[in-house]
C-alpha cells in the first residue's frame, strides 16, 4: 500500500497542472460540482471542463451521455456523486493490456527499442529517462545515435550518455542511419548487453524519405538481431494537446508503433491527452515523463493516473 501510494503522489505532482485546471481552482470539477443539485446546465458547464483538459471528444460525449442518462433516470442527482462516476468510468476506459516494454525472448539478448517522433517532443531526454529506469533494474544499456541529420543531435545524445554512464554508438554527421543501427546491433551482440535503445531522426508522417529511413532502419536491426526491433516507442510531447493526438494516429498507420512514451506531463494543464490518445489508437501508453531529471519517468498504471488526477 505504501508503494501504491508514493506512485500516487509521484503522479499528483507530476499532474499538478493538470489537476489544478480540471479538478481544483476557481473553474475546476471540484468547485463546480461539490454540494450542487445535478441539472442539465450543470452537466454543460462539466462538459465544457472535461473538453478544456484535452480530455477529448469522444471520451467527454461518452460520459456526458452517461451522466445526462443517469441523472434523468434519478440514478445521480448531486454533483459530489459526479466525481465518483467520472472516476469509475475513466478506470474503466483501459482494458486489461500489457504495458511492460516489449523484449527478446527469454534467453535472449539485446532487447532492441527503437525510439522515434517528431523534432522537439523531448525524444533524446526521454531516452535518458528510460536508459535510467532500465540501469534502475539492473539491466546494460547501450545507445545507438542513429539521429545523423539534426546538427548537435548526436552529441546531445552523448552528453545525457556521458551523465548515465552508458556507451553509445555513432557515425559521422549527414551518414547512413541504418549503417549506425547495424553497427549498434554488432556493438550489443558481442558486449552482451540486455538492451539497445536505437535514437531516430525526428520526423513526421509526411516526410517520406525520412519514413523510408526508418523502414530501412528497421530492416537491418530485424536481419542482425531476429525478430527486433522488439519495441518501438513513440515520444509524445503531452504540451502539444490535439497535435499529439493525431501525430499517435499517423504514426500508428506507418511507423510500426508499439507503446507511447508522453513526456512533458508535468508542463501542461491538459493531461487529459493521455485518455484522448487511447481513445483515438490501440497503441498503450507504457511511460511518462514527470519532470527535469532522468528519475522523473513512471511506467504508466491507468488506475494510478486517475487516482492522483482527482486527488485533493
């Protein structure tokens, strides 16, 4: 219980933004609803919260059409019992899923995750956050720089390696991403590492020789290390709001996408992007970032989002 109860907190802080714009201050869930008769300009005026956090479209008509339903069937007639239903029904929103990163078959080794996104959503700090939780638990660590178009990407890689005290792999400036990728994966079969984290160049969907890239990437760790790359996480910046948003659902369709890392949650007062993304794809949501430090990453549990999101 106690352990349950630091990753609340952990959460509360991370999400104080967000809490402080959906459920506390003057236009918050809490302030609205607490000790008020349900009516429907009531359920309006909570529609329009639940829309101001990013929750998103489809999830705020859900419940508002669950709660206009239980309040004419006199199931809920107060605001205070508003709060408990949002709550259960955002818990139910998750399926059962497994949200653990993807790795080789047991016995085997490197796990290969590759990392992708577009420029500027935090991809190389989140690497360091997950080369950090992963050295946490014992695991070897090896990066491969395999970002050769951004001028200072690669050295900003080294720069996080050199503080984790972890090895990386790199070509030269403008060179050949799959030939970096090919020689990471030699790296990390002959040092015996447990995981190799492959850096990509930022990119967007509409970009195709850079998507091009990331197949030809894929296509050589896949012929070097059977069957990787065994994850491949795509950085959101959860700031971002609605962009985030449609970025999951295009790289969904063309990068092979098998879990989100959000970074940046500690920054936006619409964490709510978190239950739009799993409204709008099937890709989980398996880390977030909540804060400046390679610490500040938790691997994502939907109870304990919801939890500290209503947390007085």
């Amino acid at each position: 219980m106690a352990f349950l109860g630091s990753l609340v907190n952990k959460f509360k802080q991370g999400l104080e933004k967000t809490r402080a714009a959906l459920v506390g201050g003057a236009q918050g869930l809490r302030n609205l609803l607490t000790g008020r008769r349900l009516d429907e300009a009531l359920i309006d005026d909570l529609e329009r919260s639940l829309l101001r956090a990013d929750v998103g479209v489809k999830t705020t008509t859900s419940l508002i059409e669950s709660i206009r339903a239980e309040f004419r069937s006199g199931a809920i007639t107060t605001g205070d019992q508003v709060i408990d239903f949002v709550k259960a029904r955002l818990r139910d929103l998750w399926p059962a899923q497994d949200r653990a990163l993807l790795g080789a078959p047991a016995g085997s080794r490197p796990t290969v995750v590759l990392v992708t996104g577009v420029n500027g959503v935090g991809k190389t700090t989140s690497i360091a956050k997950l080369c950090q939780l992963l050295r946490s638990q014992g695991k070897s660590v090896l990066l491969g720089a395999c970002d050769t178009f951004r001028a200072g990407a690669v050295r900003q890689l080294e720069i996080w390696a050199e503080r984790l005290n972890v090895e990386v792999v790199k070509g030269a400036q403008g060179g050949d991403p799959a030939a970096v990728a090919f020689d990471a994966c030699s790296a990390a079969l002959a040092r015996g590492v447990d995981v190799l984290i492959l850096d990509t160049a930022g990119r967007l969907h509409t970009q195709d020789p850079l998507m091009r890239q990331l197949t030809k990437i894929r296509s050589v760790v896949a012929k070097q290390i059977p069957g990787a790359p065994h994850e491949t996480l795509l950085v959101l910046d959860a700031t971002s709001g609605q962009n985030a948003l449609r970025q999951a659902e295009e790289f969904q369709k063309s990068a092979g996408v098998t879990g989100i890392f959000l970074s940046k949650l500690d920054g936006t007062a619409k964490g709510g992007i978190v239950i739009a993304i799993k409204d709008a794809t099937s890709i989980p949501v398996k880390f977030v970032g909540l804060g400046e430090t390679p610490e500040d990453v938790q691997a994502f549990d939907p109870g304990v989002f919801v939890e500290a999101l209503f947390a007085e």
